[in-house]
C-alpha cells in the first residue's frame, strides 16, 4: 500500500478571506440576523497602517482578510475553509488553521499519481471558487510506503513539490539513494537509515 500525503500552502491565506463568502457561510451555519451582523460589523471598515522605523504610512481600508492575532481569526478561517473537503470525495482531509493537509492511499503508484493529480485539480478549483491562492513553491508531497518496495517511478504531482515537511510537529524527509526512496519520520529529528 502507498500513501500520499499532499500538504497545501495558501498565500496569504487570513489576509485573502473574502468577507461576502465568509458572511455567507456563517448563515449556512445559521449564524444569522444580528450575530451575522456583528460579524459583517467586525469584518468592515477596518482600517491598517505601516510603520517602518519613523516612516507611517497612510491609513488604507481592507477589502478582505480577517485579523491575524485575533482569538476569532483562526476561527473564522476555519469557519472559511471548513467545506473544502466537499471538492474531493477521494482525499482525506486534516485541517488545522491555515494548513490543510490531504491524504490518499492505493495499491498502485501509477493510480494514486493519476487519482491525487485529479483530485488537486479539483481542490485548486474550490480555492479559485473561495478566491484563495495555492503557494505552489511551498505545497509539499511525500509517499510512504512499507521500505520492501522500491519505488522506481518518478512522481510528478502538478500542484507542489516534494521535500522536507513538519506535520502535526513531526518531520517527514525524504532521502534518495540512487533509484530508492526511504522515508524517515520521527518526533525530533530526521536521520537517514541505510540498508
């Protein structure tokens, strides 16, 4: 059996929260009348501004995004993303603030290359639908697979790229020696194991 564990980066994911989408959701949620009002009132008209050093600049009103370092932040974006499983009924899904993680399994490499590859084109659509942004650069892979089989077929997922990646503070890494791949995960460091 091989696994495949995408792990999705969105750029600027709180700052990109389209507030007509979000207030939408909440009534799905039946939070409506004026609890939805209050959120609408929270989410609008604010205001931000930069200081570098004594230079300020102007003040500019945000057309999106929900606060960062606020307590209801996180939440509203959760709130946001919470339906994206609805654009696969292939991948599993593991949501925890602004990482999303996808996990599929199959017997056959091939298949779960061709079924992971349909199934990202699907989440991408969620997210251009949700007027959020893939950072391909920073969407990770890895396969697991039991270290008896050898993987000599070269993956290519067209939504990120494989490397190094920290998953519920594990680390995952991958290490090629000539045409195998080991995959090493372990709570606190990642070392490699050679037969």
């Amino acid at each position: 059996m091989f696994s495949c564990g995408v792990f999705i980066d969105l750029q600027k994911a709180f700052d990109t929260v389209n507030h007509s989408i979000i207030l939408h959701k909440l009534s799905h949620y039946v939070i409506r009348g004026r609890v939805n009002d209050c959120f609408s009132s929270y989410l609008s008209n604010r205001i931000q501004t930069t200081q570098v050093g004594p230079h300020v600049s102007k003040k500019e009103s945000t057309l999106c995004g929900v606060p960062q370092g606020s307590v209801l932040g996180p939440l509203l974006f959760l709130i946001y993303v919470n339906d994206i499983y609805m654009a696969s009924g292939k991948l599993t899904f593991y949501l925890f603030a602004d990482d999303t993680n996808l996990l599929y399994n199959d017997k056959n490499l091939k298949s779960l290359e061709t079924i992971v590859n349909r199934e990202l084109f699907k989440v991408v659509g969620w997210l251009i639908a949700n007027k959020l942004s893939l950072n391909i650069k920073k969407t990770k892979y890895i396969i697991f697979h039991p270290y008896q089989k050898h993987i000599n077929y070269n993956i290519c997922f067209k939504a990120c790229e494989s490397r190094t990646k920290t998953f519920f503070g594990r680390y995952l890494t991958r290490f090629a020696a000539l045409t195998r791949e080991i995959y090493i995960c372990n709570r606190t460091t990642c070392c490699p194991i050679w037969k």
